[in-house]
C-alpha cells in the first residue's frame, strides 16, 4: 500500500517554494509572451503606440523576473521543470494573438493578467499570518503592476477583439493549468 504524502501546512517552507517557483515560471511566460508580441507588432506599420505599451509592460515583467530569479536562487527553491516548455508556449502565444492584431494581442495581456491577479491574491491571503513578509510585499507590488497592465490591455481595446469570450476563455484556462502544473513540476 502506497502512503500519500502528508500535505504541508500552509506557511511551510514547501509551501513557501512552491509559490516562488510558480510565480518565477509565471513572470518567465510573461517575458516570453510579450517577446512574442513584439516579434510580430515591431514589424506592423501604425503599431508604434501599441508597441511602445507592450514594451514598457515587458520592462516592469522583466524586472518582476530578475526578483524571482534572486529568490529562487537564494532560497535555494528548484525552478519548475517545465521552462523548456513555458518559453516555446509564451512565445507561441504572444506572436500568435498579435498575429491576430493588436487588439487580440491586447486580449492575450488582459486574460492572462486577469488570472496573474487572482493567483497573487490568492497567495497574499495566504501568507497573511506573516511567516514571510519580504514575499508578501514582493507579490503585493507585484499584482499591482498585473493589474495596471489588465486596465491597459482593456482600454486599448482588448475586448473588440474577434472571437474575445472564446480566446480570453481559452487563454485564462491554459494558464490555470500552467499554474497548477509549475507549482509541482
């Protein structure tokens, strides 16, 4: 008879780097998706403005990335096992919503923000009981940024996008299952 594992309490050190792991994959696929963006909006005549936008987002994503990348490193915390994978669907993702056009580029940004938001909501309720406070705030700082980039995405249109309900829908639940799978793997 096999035992299952005994789950951690919340707070714990596995707890702990379960989080810094997802969020160091979620802010990698971040970086990725907006490479993609601009891989196809840089070479798009009259998508200066929207690219300007993409680009200052991919900054703030950028800098989101090196905080984790520090946390993971001096925590010690196993990456997800799963970035060869993450930095081929990103940049698949990104270049093919801004394929679609900016306004489906800009859908793309406001899903998966959308669901950034929640995840880090999520997370700072957890970590409410004030076992790591350096992370809470990171994470809090964090979300913010998510959710200026969301408020962007959907005043620059993101909703006329063709087909919106469907690729917001689609977008929101593949990055539900990257969550869930870069917490473990």
């Amino acid at each position: 008879m096999t035992r299952k594992p005994k789950p951690s309490a919340p707070g714990s050190r596995a707890d702990i780097e379960s989080m810094i792991r997802v969020d160091h994959a979620g802010e990698y696929g971040a970086v990725r998706i907006y490479e993609g963006q601009l891989a196809v909006l840089k070479h798009r005549k009259g998508a200066e403005r929207s690219v300007a936008m993409i680009e200052h987002m991919a900054g703030q994503e950028q800098q989101h990335l090196k905080a984790f990348d520090r946390l993971v490193n001096e925590r010690r915390v196993r990456p997800t096992a799963l970035e060869p994978v993450w930095r081929i669907a990103g940049f698949a993702l990104g270049a093919a919503t801004a394929a679609l056009g900016e306004k489906a580029a800009f859908a793309c940004t406001a899903a998966v923000e959308e669901v950034i938001d929640e995840h880090y909501g999520t997370q700072i309720a957890a970590l409410d009981a004030g076992q790591d406070p350096a992370l809470k705030a990171a994470v809090e700082d964090f979300r913010a940024d998510e959710a200026a980039h969301r408020d962007t995405a959907i005043a620059q249109g993101a909703e006329q996008a063709p087909g919106y309900k469907l690729l917001s829908a689609t977008i929101k639940a593949g990055c539900r299952i990257a969550i869930k799978l870069s917490e473990r793997i």
